[in-house]
C-alpha cells in the first residue's frame, strides 16, 4: 500500500492523530487532580490498549474482511479481541486508580466501562476510515497512472502514424524529380534529411520549440515548391515571435499537406496557398487557405482522411478544452483556422509572468 501516497506521509498522518489524541487525553484526565505520574501511567495504558485494538483492526481484520467480504465473520473476529482487550484495560485502569480497593466509584461504574468502549471503538474506526482514505488515493492515482499511459501510447500511435504518411508523399515527389532528371532532386534529398531528423529525434519529446516546428513546415513548403518548379503561388507568413515557446510536434503539418494534396495542381494556373502562424501572448493562430482543385484534377490523388482525423484526435488529447478548429469551404477555396490557448508551460519565462499578472 501507498506506493503512490509516501509512505512518510502516511507515518505522519498516524502520528499526528495520535498526539492529537493523547494530547487530548492527557488535558482530560489532568483535571482529576491526579499526580503526574499516575497521569503519565494513565495516559501510557490509554494510549496502549487504543492502538493495539486500532491496528489488529487496521493490519490484520480489515484486509481479512476486503477480502472475504463477509461482514459477520469480520464482526466476530473484531468482537472477541475487542472484548478482551477492553475487559483488561478496565481492570488495569481500576488497579491503578485505587488497586481494586473500590474507593474510586467512578472506575467501577458501568458509565466508566461504556466510555472505555465507545472510545475505544471510535478511535478504531477513525484508525480504519484512514486505510479506507489512503486507499481510495492509491485507487484514483493508480486509476489517473492508467490513463494517463493509455493517452501517451495513443499520442505515440498516432504520432507514428504520421511518418509513414509523410514519407510516402515526399517519397512520391523525390520519385517524380528523379523521373523528370530535376536539377533539384540533391536538394530535396538534403530537405528530406533535415526533416527527417526532425521527425526521429525532435518530435520524440512532447513538447518541441515552435520555432523549430516553422522550420519544418518551410522545408516542406521549399520541397512542395521544388516539385511544383515554382509555378504555384505559395506564402507562409508568421506574426508574433515563437521564441520560447513549446508547442505540441507535428500539429500543423497535416493542414499544410492536405492544402497541397488537394489543392494544388500544375494544370490548374489558378492554385495558390496561403499559410498564418500569429502569435499573440498566450495564444496562437494558425491558418491555411488554399484555392480548391476541380474533381477531373483530383481523380488520381489518394483522398484518405486518416491524416485529419488523426490530427483532430491529438488536439483533442493534447490540448483539451485549449483548441478551436474550424474549417470553411466555398467554390474556390477552402480554409482551416486552428487557435490554440497555449498553457503556461508552454510559455518563455517573460511571457508566463505577463499572463499571470
């Protein structure tokens, strides 16, 4: 138990209920106008019997009873050595108060024994209701581990999905420039390379710089452009600095790619594309425009939309209740804007303390 509670911490919940307790304890009795010792010995036996009847409840009958669950053999194991161990202290307790001599009426009341077992069996449920607690803590933060590593291996999934995708469009256009004896082909293979290095060891960690994810997108933009020999208008344009900011690896690349995938063409003069990245304090805009391909253009190209929805599932992990993803269409063209609210960790330390103040 308490694997993820500190067990430190559990030791000092115990502790400081029972100084609480003899604290307590020791106030009450005081003002019988006994010594000091007998008040120390009273306290000693007090203290003694309380915790032994706590713990064999607490170590030894309540795990019995999670386990079997069977509530009368639990009352019968707990009531026997209940008994005894109240039946013993009254007993010391007298002796101590008078050595069975009779003359302290109130240790042979039954109000004296009732009290000793209400007591008694208060403490033992408090004792018991601290398992209970400490359990449901390890319950839920085991319960929030699980999840949490079922949503890092999607991400990873999900993530890994999207190199394949990558690799065969690229590979599609470096096929494409070999055929054609392009003049470009070292260039894009120099591209691919920083991309791919990219890819393997930057987007590894859950967070990268957004700078470097811009760098990335304009070497896919300078690829695209190579393939198309410049003739399609194609603008990215970034507001704001992305200096010290962290963003979520290969978010915006899926928008980017399908901008060109579906609406970009050599035979069509008219294809353009537009991309914004603005950034503004703790929040970033991100937008791609891109003019619309007629169907007799688009009937060879794979219109798979694993890319998108795959997108949309990892800002719905990533940065949940953070996004907002609209996507608008007319004759011409087509537009997706994505504004994400950045969190505070994912701020440059200049710009964390301008958010919170």
């Amino acid at each position: 138990m308490s694997t993820f509670i500190s067990q430190k911490r559990v030791i000092t919940l115990h502790l400081t209920f029972w100084c609480v307790y003899l604290s307590f304890f020791l106030y009450q009795i005081s003002r019988w106008k006994v010594d000091l010792g007998q008040t120390l010995m009273f306290g000693a036996v007090q203290l003694a019997f309380a915790m032994m009847v706590a713990y064999l409840n607490y170590f030894f009958l309540l795990p019995r009873f999670l386990v079997h669950k069977k509530a009368g053999r639990y009352l019968l194991e707990f009531l026997i050595p209940f008994l005894i161990l109240t039946t013993l202290r009254v007993a010391l307790e007298r002796y101590l108060a008078d050595g069975f001599a009779g003359k302290a009426e109130y240790a042979y009341s039954a109000r004296f024994v009732v009290h000793i077992a209400a007591v008694s069996l208060f403490i033992t449920i408090f004792v018991g209701m601290i398992r209970f607690a400490v359990e449901w803590f390890e319950f839920e933060a085991r319960k929030k581990q699980t999840e949490n590593e079922k949503l890092t291996a999607e991400l990873n999934f999900l993530k890994a999905q999207i190199n394949p995708h990558f690799l065969f469009n690229t590979l599609n256009n470096l096929y494409y420039l070999a055929y054609t004896q392009s003049p470009n082909t070292t260039e894009v293979i120099s591209r691919l390379s920083q991309m791919m290095r990219y890819m393997i060891y930057d987007s590894n960690h859950p967070q990268v710089p957004l700078s470097r994810e811009i760098e990335y997108m304009q070497n896919y933009i300078t690829l695209e452009r190579l393939r198309l020999n410049d003739q399609v208008p194609v603008r990215l344009e970034v507001k704001g600095s992305p200096d010290g900011i962290q963003i979520t690896p290969l978010i915006f690349i899926t928008f980017l790619e399908n901008a060109f995938k579906h609406g970009v063409s050599n035979s069509h003069p008219d294809s353009w594309v537009d991309v914004l990245i603005d950034i503004r304090e703790n929040e970033c805009f991100y937008r791609v425009q891109n003019s619309k391909v007629s169907q007799s253009v688009k009937t060879n190209e794979e219109k798979s939309g694993i890319g998108l929805q795959n997108v949309k599932r990892r800002l719905e992990l990533s940065y949940p209740n953070q996004y907002l993803l609209k996507v608008r269409e007319d004759d011409v063209s087509y537009s997706v804007q994505l504004h994400l609210t950045l969190s505070e960790h994912e701020l440059p330390h200049r710009r964390r303390r301008t958010v919170s103040a």
